[in-house]
C-alpha cells in the first residue's frame, strides 16, 4: 500500500508539473527538431514534413487554378492539391511542377488563416529545379492582403529562383513604395542549386530585413523612414511555396511564343522543388 500511495504522488506531481508548464507555444505532432545552434531566438513553429504523405492540414492550405492572369505574373501553370504536384516523400516536401499534354501543372501552398508570423527569422533548407522558364519561390505575405490588397499588405520573397539564370537566387521585398520590378533586391550565387540543399533564411525584426543563405548575410534592408509606403512589416505575415512556370519574370525570350510570357525550354517536362524543413523562431 505504501508503494502504491508513492507511486500515486509521482503522478500526481508529474500531472501537475506538466500542466503548470505547458511548453513551447507550436503543436507538433512528430519529434522537436534538434537545436540550431547558429540561432538565438526561441523555436515557435516548424514543419520537418516527417509525418504522413500530404502536407498537415492544421497548417498548409492551397491555392487552386491558373488565377487572375496567371496569379498576376502572366504565368502559365495550374496550382493543384494533387499528390502528383505536392506530397511528402522521405521526410521532405515535393513540390513538382509537369508538363501535361501540353500544358503544365504545378502546386502552391501556404499557412494563410492557419499560421501567422510576425518578427521572425524563417528557415527553409531546400533543393531547387533547374531549367529555363521554372521559377520556384519560398516567400510570404501580409495576412491582411484580402482587406488591404497588394503591395500595401507587403511581401518578402525569402528564396526566388529564375532558371533562365541558373545558380543566381534572389530575395527582394515588395512595398507600397517599390513593388513589381522592386528595387529592395538582392542576390547570391549558389552553383550547385539544384545538386544540394541549402538554407534560405530571413532575419526579419522591427528594423531591419536581413537575408541569409547558410547562414552567409547577402542583403539587407532598412529604410530610414519606416511608414506604411516603406515598411508594411509591423503586422502577420504568412508563408508561401511554390513553382510557377514562364510568366513576366520566369519566361525566357527564346522560348516564347506570339508575344505570350510563355518561354519554357520544351525539353524539359518536369520541375522539382525539395523542402527538407521550414521553420520559424521568434526574434
């Protein structure tokens, strides 16, 4: 009996010291990833795309279709939630964009109304398609983008890859005071793009924008007047990932055909996106 009331205590004290610390502030359902020891801010959410065969649902969503002119970049592919376009494969995410009778599908997903951010630093170690007329991109926008509308609700492309220029990244941020053909730009060579995964980051305080691969500083920015034309970034982003195909920045001239953002090299049939991990720390 006196081992039984001790080992009655323990669970009482575990229960209680458990629901009196109730941990860290994301939901996962698989193992925390181990620690970054490059990063000093605390791990509030991430997907390792350890789990399942599809993205969680609790939080990716997706956009469907070929959108108002091509998502209004002219592009020419249409977003699915099929597996054949997005699933998950050995612990990582595929993205695939495929060239079908022609025409070409591909998929985006995004934690719009399912997870937020704000002044955060975000991660993904990804492997990126090559080929002409593929542009894949890991990126966010406002939450407040159906109240507000674009630019004002702001963007921050954290990776963007045009194959027409292989092994150049970029990330740039898209204001009210520069937007489309944006000015706040920067770029980074990264040769084995397509062979390796790197790391894409964004350091994103109340500041400054700095972006990072493998953890290499490439551009920053900081406008001295920080109002809603410079700095719409005070507010809750959300996270996008995607390939699209052609369009005004992803064609390439030499493929294109009457005029149309089109030019997608027509030797290629496929394009692949790997993600191993996002995550995001708060600064």
């Amino acid at each position: 009996m006196k081992h039984f009331l001790t080992v009655l205590l323990l669970l009482a004290t575990v229960t209680f010291c458990a629901s009196d610390n109730p941990g860290n502030s994301f939901d996962y359902d698989e193992e925390v990833p181990p620690g970054d020891s490059t990063q000093s801010g605390e791990l509030i959410w991430s997907d390792e795309f350890n789990t399942g065969t599809t993205p969680n649902s609790n939080y990716w969503t997706y956009d469907i279709g070929h959108g108002s002119s091509g998502w209004g970049n002219n592009e020419v592919q249409y977003y699915t939630d099929q597996s054949k376009n997005v699933r998950l494969e050995d612990g990582k995410l595929i993205i695939e964009a495929l060239k079908e009778n022609g025409d070409w599908t591909s998929a985006r997903i995004k934690t719009q109304e399912l997870k937020t951010f704000e002044h955060v630093t975000v991660k993904a170690r990804a492997k990126l398609p090559k080929g002409s007329g593929t542009w894949p991109a890991i990126w966010m926008l406002g939450a407040d983008i159906t109240e507000v509308g674009w630019p004002a609700c702001g963007e921050i492309d954290i990776m963007e890859h045009v194959g027409k220029d292989p092994g150049v990244v970029h990330s740039a941020l898209h204001t009210p005071s520069s937007h489309g053909n944006t000015q706040n730009t920067g770029e980074k060579a990264v040769n084995d793009f397509n062979s390796a995964f790197h790391i894409y980051e964004v350091e994103w305080t109340s500041k400054k924008m700095t972006f990072k691969i493998d953890g290499e500083e490439f551009y920053s920015y900081s406008p001295s007047i920080k109002d809603d034309q410079t700095w719409p970034y005070n507010d809750e982003f959300f996270i996008i990932m995607n390939i699209a195909m052609g369009g005004n920045w992803g064609s390439d001239p030499q493929y294109e055909t009457d005029g149309l953002k089109n030019g997608i090299d027509p030797n290629i049939s496929k394009a692949r996106m790997e993600v191993d991990y996002i995550r995001v720390y708060k600064n």
